[in-house]
C-alpha cells in the first residue's frame, strides 16, 4: 500500500496481505468510523467480509474525489480482495460482488450514499448463477443493483423503478417474486435506465467501481447530509471515506436475511437485544425506511443458530467497547456475517439506565459513568404517559385509531403535516406539528426537525430515519399498517381495527391541521389530544444520586 496519507487505502479481513504497511494509522478519522469499527470487528474474531477503505482524505477536495474513482488508486486493495475471496472482478466464472458503502469520523445515519451488488452485468450473471446454484438470489441482486445505480449514479428517480416492482408484484410481497419475473423486471430496468439516463446502463464492474465510489464520495454534499451537519453543528472539513467491501447475501433463500439491531432497548436502557430483522432481504430493504420488518422472534424461531451467534456478537462488542451498540448484520444461508457497529443513539432515559447497568457490570468506571450521565436533568428523565379521563394511568388503553411500532418513545400531540414546507409553516406560527409520512426515510430530516413527532405507515424501528428521529429526540412510531396517506387531499385514513368481540367499524379520515396523538410508550395513536401525566423516575434517580457518590 503507498504510504502518502493522501492516498490512504486500507484492508480488513485480507488475512496476510494486512501485514502491509498501511498508508497511515488507521483510525476513525483516517478511515472513518463505519470501517474503523469493521477493523476493529475483524480484530476481535466477529465474521466480517473483508473490505478494502478509501480514507477520508479523498473526501477533501474535487481533486482527490477524482483520484479515488480511478482504477490506480485501489488497484492494490482490488486484488487483495480478489486474492482473499479467490473470486475476480468481473470474472465470468467466479465473479466477485462488491458493495461501496460511505463514513464519516462522526456517524450520519442514512445520510450518505450505499451500493449493493456492484459487479454484476449480463456477462458475470451466469457466472453467479453457477457458484451460488441460486438463479433467484442472481436476479433479484441485478435487478436491485440496476435500480440503486440508477437512482444514486444516474440521477434517475427512484420511483421510476418502484412503479415496476408494484405492478409487476400486483400487491404481493417482492419476495414471492421467483427467477423469471425478476428477469423480467431487470429487463424492465434495464429499459427504464437507458431511456432515462440517455445511455445502457454500465456493463463493465471496473466502471461500476469507479462510478460508485465517486457517487458516494459525492454523497458528502447532498442536501441531506448538509442539513444533518448544520442540525448537529458538524463541520464540513470532516469528509466521508469509502468501503468496499465484499457482498455476502441476505436475499439468498428462506435460510437468509438482513437486519439491524441494538445491544439494549434505545428507548428504555433495558438488558436485552432489540432487532428488526428481514428474511431473504438486503441491508437497504431494513434502513431505507420502505419495508416493515420482524422482530428477533422470527429470527430465533427460524434461525436459532443465527440467532445465538448474534447474541453472542452483541456480548462481545459491549464487552469490547464498553457501550451499547447499534449494528448491522447479514444471514446468508444460516452464517452470520457483521456489517457495522457504533456506540447507539438513545433517548435520555435510556442513556441513563445503560450508564449505570454498564458501571454496576464492571464495563465501565463510575467516573466514565458521571461523564455519560452528566447533564441529565430530573426533567429530561421524567415520562410523560397517557392517562385516563378519571386521572389513573390507562392499563386498558383509551379507544386509538392505531397502532405502530415504537422506535422512540415518549407523548407528542399536534396538528398533522404531510410535508417540509406545511411543518416549517405551521412551526413558524407557533403550533406543535406532527409529520406523517409514507415511509421513514432520512429525506425528511429538515422536516423532522420542525416536528415534534413522526408517524409513518411503513419503516422498520431500526430504519435511519428512526435513528435519527430518536437522536433527535423526536416521539417516533413506524410501520402503521392501517394508515393510508392521501397527498393529494391532504389527508390520513385509518383502517378501523376489528377486535376478537366486534367487527371492523367506519375507517377515521383526518386531514391537515387536524390534532394528533402519538403515545411512543404504547405504540398507539389517537385522535385528537388526549390527557397527559409527566412521571418522575424516582428509582433512576436514586440511582444516579449514589453514582455520584460512588
């Protein structure tokens, strides 16, 4: 590897060829932190696919994203990979799938750009047909791969392709799709990127290579992930590095999956692994926001192996980095793989109980305790719940038009918004404002920001948007499978629940400015505002009160 620190290139997981001298010490800023922290997975004996890293200094100027898209530059950490997996880059018999993910010193969930796939073409797809016996698995990643090149590389709009899957699935689940229609709905894509971005789409993996990682590089500047930066006073001087990394497949069959999970609940502190999990799904199907997903129950009662060794994953990263963790996996025919790590985003309460379950496990000091706890004030701690008419907090829960899943907790109540402008708007004439929309997607953080709550009719708790929602400290439900948006009247339907007593009763239809309820506590919405308690975390608190004197 070349040892000017412009031209940073790093390897992980690429057995003897990381006695290499490195083009400079690796570390979360050099590096940035997604692959630090996959160095640091590898270093550990966690299953990781080995990857090679474009460090931040190729984020540093129009020059220097140039220079990483060329093939010169990570020619060396090409063949590494290819040496490591015994697989070629655009090899017809064996050829070697990549994905070209982004990542700052400083995580910025979902903000930047990711490619899966990258590699395949009509020439390699046989080729993956015949090493992996799965013609499926080798449709269904050309026909994602067309899609995400086209929306992150060529500019195309995602929709575009969205529009063929939903007539194509005719309101199946995409799953269900078997070889020949996803080969026809490649074929459909392939059509659609030609026409759209005025050229065929690449078929050669050196240009995808090269193309992807000048795309994610470029992602550094998307309104989105400038937004994130000015919201959490991050500088723009920090830049994005690049990983490649070699595919492994959740997409693969019955036996495989994807899915993100936390070390302990973000929203309580409770000990226990909180997971969203996809079966036969890609890493983008669980974040992006436009899929609802599982919890670990499917996964252990499916895959009890998978699920054991991601237990014990989860041990060992909080015994390694002495903090709860947000990670990303991949199951590909029953092995786990991990993808991605970090200290995770929590709500305040539960920033406090995981400091102290840490301290009292003897992971942490009491004085690194003090320091995570500090500035949690009495009232940043205490709950606010939904109460009864009569005053007592409700255990049978007052009549909701809904329910989600919870991915931040806590009682919002104001009135609905379905866009940016409407909550700015609204916000801007002092009114508390409730976002609701279709999907969890990071696209809305400007939106979010202006919210106090977010409510979305699909999404995953895990998905970034949720993230940064509880980063935000945002009350965040997803997944509403009764609501229904209507932008063009600018209103929000409910499907009318049916009980195991009584039929299904009249949808409820609200429109925009009309008063919401979300209660992230208990998962359910209500119209209307309802009436709230704010509840002191007396145990907490005398919890805090002897680590101070701890």
């Amino acid at each position: 590897m070349s040892t000017d620190h412009d031209s940073a290139v790093y390897l992980i997981g690429c057995g003897e060829a990381n006695a290499a001298e490195p083009a400079a010490s690796p570390s979360a800023d050099t590096m940035g932190f997604k692959a630090w922290n996959l160095l640091r997975m590898a270093h550990i004996g966690l299953r990781v696919p080995p990857a090679f890293v474009l460090g931040t200094a190729f984020c540093a100027d129009a020059d220097s994203r140039a220079r990483a898209g060329r093939p010169a530059t990570w020619a060396e950490g090409l063949h590494a990979l290819e040496t490591r997996c015994g697989q070629g880059l655009g090899d017809h018999r064996r050829p070697l799938l990549l994905s070209v993910r982004s990542g700052a010193p400083i995580s910025m969930p979902g903000m930047m750009e990711t490619l899966l796939n990258i590699g395949l073409c009509d020439a390699t797809l046989p080729g993956l047909v015949r090493h992996s016996g799965n013609p499926r698995l080798a449709w269904d990643a050309y026909r994602r791969l067309v899609a995400s090149y086209g929306e992150v590389v060529a500019g195309i709009p995602g929709e575009r392709f969205e529009a063929q899957v939903a007539a194509l699935t005719a309101g199946r689940d995409e799953r269900t799709l078997d070889f020949a229609e996803l080969r026809t709905l490649t074929q459909q894509h392939l059509a659609t990127y030609a026409r759209e971005a005025g050229r065929p789409f690449p078929q050669d993996p050196a240009a995808q290579l090269s193309e992807a990682i000048t795309a994610v590089l470029a992602s550094w500047q998307a309104p989105k992930a400038v937004e994130y930066r000015r919201v959490n006073h991050l500088p723009d001087t920090l830049g994005t590095a690049v990983t490649v990394q070699t595919m492994v497949f959740g997409n693969a069959g019955g036996h495989s999956g994807a899915g993100v999970g936390f070390t302990r609940d973000p929203a309580t502190g409770e000990p226990h692994l909180w997971v969203d999990f996809l079966f036969n799904a890609q890493g983008e199907d669980v974040v992006s926001g436009r899929r609802s997903a599982h919890g670990h129950d499917a996964l252990a009662s499916v895959l009890p192996s998978a699920w054991t060794a991601l237990q014990e994953a989860a041990h060992q990263l909080e015994q390694h980095l002495g903090d709860m963790q947000d990670f990303e996996f991949t199951v590909q025919d029953g092995q786990l793989y991990m993808l991605q790590t970090r200290n995770g985003k929590r709500t305040p309460q539960a920033a406090a109980r995981i400091a102290l379950d840490l301290f009292d496990e003897g992971l942490i000091t009491a004085e690194v305790a003090r320091q995570r706890t500090a500035g949690l004030t009495p009232a940043m701690l205490s709950r606010t719940v939904v109460v009864a008419d009569s005053g007592a907090q409700t255990t049978q829960p007052l009549p909701a038009i809904g329910s989600a899943a919870t991915a931040s907790s806590g009682v919002a109540c104001g009135e609905i918004a379905f866009d940016e402008a409407r909550a700015r708007a609204r916000q801007a004439a002092g009114a508390t404002v409730i976002l609701l929309r279709r999907d969890a997607e990071t696209s809305d953080i400007a939106a979010l920001e202006a919210a106090q709550g977010l409510l979305t009719a699909r999404g995953a708790r895990t998905s970034h948007a949720a993230v940064v929602a509880r980063q935000m400290g945002k009350v965040c439900l997803v997944g509403c499978a009764a609501l229904h948006i209507d932008e063009a009247q600018r209103t929000a339907t409910f499907d009318a629940p049916a009980s195991a007593h009584a039929a299904a009763g009249a949808p409820v239809t609200l429109r925009e400015g009309d008063v919401l309820t979300l209660d992230g506590n208990e998962g359910r919405i209500y119209a209307g505002a309802v009436r709230t308690v704010v509840e002191a975390p007396t145990e907490l608190l005398a919890r805090l009160d002897r680590l101070a004197t701890a």
